[in-house]
C-alpha cells in the first residue's frame, strides 16, 4: 500500500493522426499525461511507464479491429481500462464492447466532457486495480516464503479448526502444529487470524477441508 | 368440286372396294351362278302351290326395298348425285309396284286378284316391275358414268323423284287393271307362253349393265355391290322367266330366291357403311367431347349474335354458371357492362372470317367476381363457307394477373431497398469521412480553450491547438469537396436515348409503390422533345428519386394525391422534366436548403437524395429545382440539354 504512483498517462490508439493527437493535446491540457499510436502493434512495442493510466482505442483500426484487439488484452498481462471511439457505433456493438470489459463507448465526435470523465474513472480504477494487484503480490511473496508443511498447514487454520484437528488431520503431533502455526503468523505478517483469512482471500486460499 | 363433295359425305365409301370386298363380291356372284346351273335342270319341276308365299315373300321384298330406297334418298341428299337420285327413285319404284302386284296377283286376296285384275294384269305388272327396275339400274350407271354436276336443293328433287315414282306405278297399275283388254295376252292359265320374249330382253339388258359396271378402273364399293345385285338379278330372271315355264315350278320359286339376295345385298351393304360411319362418328366425338370435357381452359360455341350454344365443364368452373344456365343464352351476361361493345366488335371481327389469339379481357363471374382472362376466338365455318358461328376458348388468367401484379410489387420494393441502402451506405461513408476530422476540430479546441483558462495560460500549448482545429476543420471541407467531386466524376454512361421511353421504364418499375399509395398519376409527354445525350442509368436514378420523394410528401398530406409527370421542349432545345405532386409542399426556407446535403425534411430521410440528383443533372450540363406546385404541393423540375446541341 505504498501508493507511489507517478502522473497517470493516457494511451491514444487511432489511425487518424489528427484525432489521436487532438485527443491527446485535450488530455495534456487537463494535465494527464498523454501517449498518441497509430496502431496496436505501435501501442505494445511501447515501453509503458509503471503508473495508473488507461487506453482510448478507436473502433476502426486496419488490421485487428478496436474490438478484437480488446479481447486480445483481456487474455494478456495489460489490464488497462479501455474507453472506445467509433465514428458509426450500433447497438450490438457496444453492447459486445462493454460486455468483455470496455469502459465506454464513445461517439465521435465525442463530447469533451464526456471523454475527460471516462478516462479519470478509468484511471481512478486503475489505481484502484494497481494498489489490489501489488497487495496480492506481496501476499503472494510471503506465502512463497512458506515451508511446504507450513503451506499445507495454512488452508486448515484459515478454516477455523482447532490444532488438535489439525494434527490428525495431517498425522502430526499438536504441538508441532502449534509451532508451524507460529510460523505461518509471523512469516505471512499477520497480527490475527482474521488477517490471515483475508490474506488467504486475496491469494484465492480456499479453506482446508480435511 | 363433285369429287370432293363425295370424299366429304358420300356413303359408302368412295374408295375403291378393297381385295377383300372384291373377293366376297365375286364369290357372290360364283355362289349365283352355281346356284343356277344346279337348279336348271330341274327349272320346270312342278312344286307345291304356297298360298302364304307370295304375300310372305312379296311383303318382306316390299321392306327392303323401301328401306333402301330411303337410305340411298339421304345418301343422294348428302352425295347430291342426280345418279343416287335415280337409284333410289328405282328402288322406290320396286317397293311401290309390289303393292298392285301383290294384290292382283290371283289366289292371293282374290281367285282372280283384287282392283279389278284381269288374268294377264299380274303378269304385266310384273315384266313392268322388273323391266322398270332394270331401267333405273341402267339410267344409274350411265349417270354415274358421266359423274355430272352436283345438284341442287335435293329437297325438292327427292319429294319430286317419290311422286312421280308413285304417278308411274300408278298409272302402271292402271294400265294393267282398266286397260288389260288392249296388252296382249302373256300367259294362258299357269303356262308362260308369249313372254318367253320378254324375260330374255331384260336380261340382256342388264347383261349390258353389268357389262358397263364391270371394267370400271375407279368402281366404287357401291358400283361393285350393283354388279352383285345385277349379276344375282339375272340368275333370278333366267331361271324364273326363261328356264322355268310355269307359277309355282322350281324356277318361279328359285327366281324369288334370288330377288331376295338380290334386294338384300345392297342394303346389307348401306347399313354395314352407316353403322361404319355412325360408330366412327361416334368414336370421334367422344374423343373430342373427351377433349373438351377435360380442357382447363373454357371452350364455349356461340352463334354468331352471341347466343351460347355450347359450354364446357372448365366454362361452368370459371364462370360459375351451369351449361344449361348458358346455353341458348346471350353470353353477354358475362360480360361486364363497360365491355358490351369490345365484344360487338369482337363478333364483327369473327363474323368478316377473322380470328383472335390471346386477346386479354376481363368477365364477370355468376358471383360478381371479376376474371381476367385470356381469349381465342375462331369463326366455325359450315360446309360453303360461311361464318355461321363462333368458337371461343378462354384460359383464366386472374391468377398470373395477380402474380404480375404482386411480382411489379416486389421490384418497386426492389428499387426502394436499393434506393435507401446505397445511399444509406453512401452517407454512412461520408459521415465516417467527415466525422474523423469533426472530431479533431472539436478536441483540438477544447484543448485550447482549457490551455487557454490554465493559471497561467499557456499560449503557446493553446495556439498550436487552434492551429490543429483549423487544419482539421479544413480537411472536413476537403472532404465533402471531394464527395461531390466523386458524385460529378463519376464515370458516365453516355448514351442517346429517349427522355419518355426512359421516364416510362421508371414508371413501370414503380407502378407497384404508385398503387400501393393510393396515388393517381397524370403524364403528360410531350412528342417534340429532342433525345438527349447522358447517362441513363442516372438520369433514371434522378427521376426515381423525385417520384419517391413526391409520394413520401404525398404520404402525409391529406387530400387527393395526384403525381404529374411531364416533358417538354424548352428553348436551345432543352428537355424539361417536371414532376409535381400534392403533397405537404415546401416551405421558403427550406426551399433554400432543400439541396444541401444532409439537409431533410423527412424522419427516416438521409438528406442526400436531392444533393446528389442536383450533381447528377449538373454534370450532364442541366439544372434541377424546385417551385410551389398549384393548387398545392412542390413541383420539381431539372433540365438537360438536347443531344442535337450538347453544352460543353
């Protein structure tokens, strides 16, 4: 929860060399920070800064369209937000867009204000995203620095079960379960066992049944 | 025309006789023969006196001879051969002389005969009976020979042939009966004696007939069955009158013998040929009443005033009258009121020998019901040739009327579909073209007004803004500069050709959407206008567009909606085209803006249609606008050079 975050930027991908750097001169103006692509393939070869931001994708793109690029992202490491622009938007379209995880849907020509909104929701849920994804990942550290037997203990006691299940449950003694128990607490840096359950949460634990 | 006449009706056949025919002919004839020489010798054996023969026998040859006389008079009134005429008068004479011979004859209704008979009278009546038969046989083949003309009104000539028949043998009678006292004396109690004379006169005289008949190369079947009935004739008279001697021998018996082949045969021969020809006839028309029980198509025979005389199972199914609701009724009643005098000229037509072949016309049906359909009409002729009657052959049509109507429907549908998605995919690019630099222009300059308000404003960041907005804003009017130039460029078609012919292919095409509309259309084409020189397709394209456009502003007016479509010569040779309506009609401003595009009045409309008609007729050197049509509704108007004088 460090939340160091730089200035958010904007990824405009549009063919049209006009309406991507009009965009883009639109986002600086409201002080984002603004990136401007005439394609995909431009867009990932970019070295992206580390930082919230989000993309405004067009619709139209030779090659892959907006919208097949779009679920190409969302099988990929990029989680950034998309806010689409379409000269010519139908129904079934948007629907389809918003359906695998489009912010918006924007028309052309878009509404200032309506744009400017998007995208800070965009990166606000980004950031939000951003801070989710590096508490996981230090979650996920911890628990890598976890035993293989303290790993197996772990489901158990965020179960809810007293040690003396544990241990026949797992053919040891009690009190070694005691000691892996003590572990697990000081290892994953929880001050409760409900701060263990929320940890075992976000890593997706599910409880121990045995 | 003789020969002819008898391949057409004479009966029995014509056509030589046949190997067959022959053969039984002459076997006939054989079998006679043979008969005779058998019975020669014994000619004058006394037999048995039978009272009830000759009466028997008299009164049976009496038939035969009657009936075939009748059916050689039909015969003669059909062939009208003067030669049939004298068979059959000779016929008649033998069935009519039986009767004083018979009733003379003594023993038979009196010892010595009835109507005064003396004892010769008999005897008289009978060499009158055979020789006049033999006559008439003669006077046949000699007319036959010379085959004359045809005759006329055979009516008359047959009651005239039977009277006079029936004079002769009366007076025959009467000669034999109150004049037997001056003919000398034939024969003494039942011996023969002075007619030993007569009785091989007559056989000769048929010898000569028969010899007459005999070689005919073209005999016909009749000729050949007279040569048997001669032939058999002769038998019978030579054993009876020359070898026998007295009544009642052998030879008086045999000689009534062969009267009966002798009468029988021919009319064995006409009734085979009738029931021939019945049967055939019969055949015949069963296979055409066959035929025209089971056509789909209505076949109706009519007189030549239009009284029905005949009407088929398919008429009563069309129509819906019955055949005896029709029959002997003016066919008028299905016809519809507006079409009496069409059908007056029809039968006019029809009676001057003409026909007519798919003459499309509509009746009506006994249920009121309207029905297209699709006439032949052909004159009946009689055997002169004169028109005495009509056939009529009508196939309903209302179901592919029907299937026209709807299939022209389908094409202005067509048309409209094509119509709005080419111009639906047509402004959907443009708004794609002009949208993207829209766009910029629009962002840019949000942008700059936002560098604009920043504390402090960066001027700098704000003119480059401005800058981008004015570019953008340029490139729009390139593009829709660049539409227009696309629409004005577009490759043309140009070809010469009618401005009417061409306006009445679009009409055709939306005949349908005019209808559908309730639309009353009114045209107006002028002959004089010159032909022009362009692209057809397009210029059609033009006038289809104001049509539709005049029927859309018709939609929604109330009122009558009448189209008026129009061409006419203008000076320097110019073609006028104006199409009006009645419709909502237009109002001053918009009459400004009615040729920009994108500019509409209508809900569903795109606002492209008049834009690009106006560049249409532009680049074919014409003008195209719009004016207040009167009373009421818009009135569109566009020009195009004649091809005699093409502007440049």
């Amino acid at each position: 929860m460090t939340g160091t975050d730089g200035q958010p930027v904007v990824f405009i991908i549009d063919d049209d060399e006009q309406v991507r750097d009009s965009v883009a001169d639109l986002i600086r103006s409201v002080g984002l920070g603004a990136h401007a692509f005439g394609s995909t393939e431009d867009f990932l070869a970019f070295k992206r800064p580390d930082v919230p931001g989000c993309i405004v994708l067009d619709v139209r793109l030779p090659g892959a369209s907006g919208l097949e690029f779009q679920r190409t992202l969302v099988g990929s490491s990029i989680h950034l937000p998309v806010i689409f622009m379409t000269g010519h938007g139908s129904i079934s379209m948007s629907v389809k867009a918003i359906k695998s995880g489009a912010k918006e849907f924007l028309t052309k020509p878009v509404q200032e204000q309506e744009l400017l909104d998007a995208v800070q929701a965009s990166i606000a849920q980004d950031r939000l995203r951003r801070q989710h994804d590096k508490l996981v990942g230090e979650v996920r550290g911890r628990f890598d620095s976890l035993t293989a037997r303290e790993r197996e203990v772990l489901p158990l006691v965020v179960s809810g079960r007293p040690n003396k299940q544990i241990a026949g449950a797992l053919g040891l003694s009690e009190m070694t379960v005691k000691v892996h128990r003590a572990q697990i607490m000081r290892k994953m840096a929880a001050r409760s066992l409900v701060d263990l359950v929320r940890m075992a949460d976000l890593m997706e634990i599910a409880p121990g049944k045995r | 025309v003789t020969d002819a006449l008898r391949q057409e009706t004479a009966l029995p056949s014509p056509a030589p006789p046949g190997h067959r025919e022959t053969a039984a002919a002459l076997l006939l004839v054989a079998a006679s023969g043979l008969a005779l020489v058998l019975a020669a010798p014994f000619a004058r054996v006394q037999l048995p006196e039978i009272k009830a023969f000759l009466p028997a026998y008299q009164a049976a040859l009496l038939i035969t001879d009657l009936i075939t006389a009748i059916l050689l008079y039909n015969l003669f009134a059909r062939a009208r051969s003067a030669a049939l005429l004298v068979l059959a008068s000779g016929y008649l004479f033998d069935a009519l002389i039986l009767v004083p011979h018979t009733l003379t004859f003594p023993g038979v209704f009196a010892d010595t005969g009835l109507l005064g008979a003396g004892p010769q009278t008999t005897a008289w009546l009978y060499y009158f009976w055979h020789g006049g038969f033999i006559a008439f046989l003669l006077g046949y083949i000699v007319l036959a020979r010379r085959s004359p003309a045809a005759v006329r009104d055979s009516g008359r000539l047959v009651i005239g042939s039977v009277l006079s028949v029936t004079v002769l043998v009366a007076a025959l009678t009467g000669l034999t009966t109150l004049g037997h006292d001056w003919l000398p004396v034939l024969i003494q109690g039942t011996d023969y004696g002075f007619r030993r004379w007569i009785s091989p006169f007559i056989c000769i005289v048929a010898a000569v007939g028969a010899a007459m008949l005999w070689p005919r190369r073209n005999r016909s079947l009749l000729d050949l069955w007279l040569l048997v009935v001669l032939c058999t004739w002769i038998c019978g008279e030579l054993i009876n009158g020359v070898l026998g001697a007295h009544r009642f021998d052998l030879g008086w018996y045999g000689g009534r013998a062969f009267g009966v082949v002798a009468a029988g045969v021919l009319l064995v021969l006409l009734l085979t040929s009738v029931h021939a020809e019945l049967h055939e006839r019969l055949r015949d028309q069963s296979r055409l009443a066959v035929i025209v029980t089971s056509s789909d198509d209505a076949i109706v025979g009519m007189t030549l005033d239009g009284t029905v005389t005949s009407w088929n199972a398919a008429a009563e199914r069309i129509f819906g009258y019955t055949a005896p609701e029709m029959i002997g009724q003016p066919v008028a009643r299905i016809i519809p009121a507006e079409l009496q005098g069409e059908e007056r000229e029809i039968l006019r037509r029809l009676a001057r020998g003409e026909r007519m072949k798919n003459f499309h016309t509509v009746r009506t049906g006994k249920n009121g019901r309207r029905i297209d359909i699709s006439l032949t009409l052909s004159p009946v002729f009689d055997q002169s040739g004169a028109v005495v009657g009509v056939s009529k052959i009508a196939r309903d049509i209302t179901a592919e009327k029907r299937a026209e109507t709807e299939l022209q429907q389908v094409r202005a549908d067509l048309a409209r579909v094509a119509r709005v998605t080419a111009l639906g995919e047509m402004t959907a690019a443009i708004a794609h073209e002009v949208n993207q630099p829209l766009t910029a222009v629009v962002n840019s300059a949000n942008a700059g007004l936002r560098w604009l308000s920043g504390e402090p404003p960066d001027l700098a960041a704000a003119r480059r803004s401005i800058e981008r907005a004015v570019s953008a804003g340029t490139r729009a009017a390139e593009v829709i500069k660049r539409v227009r130039a696309l629409i004005d460029k577009a490759p043309a078609q140009r070809e010469r050709f009618s401005i009417n012919d061409a306006i009445s292919e679009v009409l055709a095409l939306i005949q349908g959407e005019i209808a559908r509309h309730s639309v009353r259309l009114r045209t107006s084409f002028a002959s004089d206008v010159p032909s022009v020189l362009a692209d057809r397709i397009q210029v059609q394209q033009v006038v289809l567009n104001l049509i539709l456009n005049a029927i859309d502003a018709m939609n929604g007016a109330s009122g009558p909606r009448e189209l008026s479509l129009a061409t006419a010569r203008r000076e320097a040779d110019d073609v006028e085209v104006t199409v009006g309506d009645s419709g909502i009609g237009i109002d001053e401003k918009s009459l400004e803006k009615l040729f920009e595009p994108f500019y509409t009045t209508k809900p569903q409309g795109m606002g492209i249609g008049l834009a690009v008609s106006r560049a249409i007729v532009q680049a074919h050197g014409g003008l195209l606008w719009a004016q207040a049509n009167t009373p009421r509704g818009a009135l569109f108007a566009f020009s195009l050079p004649g091809s005699d004088g093409p502007r440049s």
